[in-house]
C-alpha cells in the first residue's frame, strides 16, 4: 500500500552498476508513495535511439548532434515505470548487451548529460510542483541533478555480489564476464570528464552486499522518514 509520511521530499540515490538502485529506489518510492525517476533508463534509451540511427558511439560529436534530435519519455510510477525513445517503447531493448556495451560512452558526452540532466530535473519539478515526493536514482543525482535533496544516498555491494545479481537478471551462470562489464563500466563512469560517479558529501552510504531487498528499502524509507 504506497502511504505517503510527512512532507514529501526528493531523495537521491547514487551509486554503481548491479547495486541494486533500481529495485531498492522502486520499493522505496512504493513504500512512501512517492513519484519515481530512473535516470539510467534515459540515458540507455538515448544509446538505443543512436544506435538504430546508425551513430558511432564512439565519435563524441557525432553523438551529441545526433541527440538533439531524440524525444525521450519517462513515467514515474514505480509499479509500472514506462520508457519511450522517439514514440518507441524500449524498456525491453534497453536492457540488451548492445545497449549495455554502447551506453556508458554515450553517457560521458557532455552535451547528451546536458540534454538529460534538463529533461530529469524538469520531471523532478513537475512532480514536487504537484505536491508529490520522487525517488530519483542514477550515478549523479546527488552531485549534479538534485544537489538539493534532503536525502541523498550512495548505494554500494562489493564487485562480485553486483556481478552475481546482474547475472541473475540476465538469466547467466557464468559471472565472469558481467563482473568485467561492470568493472569497465565502474571506470568508465568514475573517470568521465562530465559529471562523474562520485559520492556526495552529505550522502548516507548504504551497503546491500549483505542485506535483503527489504532491508535496504526498509532502512531508506526510515532514512525518508525522518527527513520529510
């Protein structure tokens, strides 16, 4: 049952690939009521939308005069969040290997974090504006996209229960190489010129390695609670 408790707020929750920010910022967004934003998605429908095109991912200025020609919708409701590229529902094709090998290149140019980081904070006011909390989770929402939210948390498992759960999700028994992926995607994200994976100051770090789905929403929505 969603029951929104006290004012309704932003929260941020960062942190690297596999660490369960998807699962953890829906549940949490359920169990407040809250709207809900992933930022990843946008960012991997942007990808998907440049690679149908036919774009060098690679070529960081042909990346960024292709995506000023891309509409990208999200929704927000943590129950069924939907994602649309150019009228196209991708949450399917999102998650594919081509996307998820092209996406961290095409999130370091700077004018594609531009374009996006304006079209999440636009969701961000739109739903604070209707009175109504969000959840938002990516790599910079609590450095870059919502510097301001009252609570900002940085999510973290160590490399091989993230690569564990990411195979599992992708149907896997070999770990091996989703452990690589995430790893070149960690250094990838953390050393890009344009608003990288880093830990906000004031963020509360969580670590899920050893801690249920329910668990890590349970202590987040407590976190919420005593910041609405």
């Amino acid at each position: 049952m969603r029951s929104t408790v006290g004012t309704p707020i932003v929260i941020a929750i960062d942190g690297p690939s596999g660490s369960g920010k998807s699962s953890t910022s829906r549940g949490v967004a359920s169990a407040l009521g809250y709207d809900y934003l992933d930022t990843g998605a946008m960012y991997r429908a942007m990808t998907w939308a440049l690679l149908q095109r036919g774009v060098d991912v690679e070529d960081a200025d042909a990346v960024a005069a292709a995506a000023e020609n891309v509409s990208i919708e999200v929704g927000t409701d943590p129950q069924a969040p939907t994602i649309h590229a150019d009228g196209t529902d991708v949450a399917g094709p999102i998650r594919q290997d081509d996307v998820t090998t092209a996406v961290s290149p095409v999130s370091a140019v700077p004018h594609v974090r531009e374009l996006l980081v304006g079209a999440q904070r636009e969701v961000i006011a739109a739903s604070s504006g209707a009175g109504r909390g969000i959840v938002v989770e990516g790599r910079d929402i609590g450095t870059v996209v919502a510097p301001d939210a009252p609570l900002k948390v940085y999510l973290v498992a160590d490399t091989a229960a993230r690569a564990a759960r990411r195979a599992a999700e992708l149907g896997r028994v070999d770990t091996a190489v989703t452990e690589a992926s995430l790893t070149r995607r960690d250094t990838i994200d953390s050393t890009r010129a344009a608003s990288p994976l880093t830990q906000a100051d004031d963020a509360v770090v969580v670590d899920s390695t050893h801690l249920t789905l329910d668990e890590v929403i349970e202590h987040i929505v407590g976190l919420a609670r005593d910041r609405s």
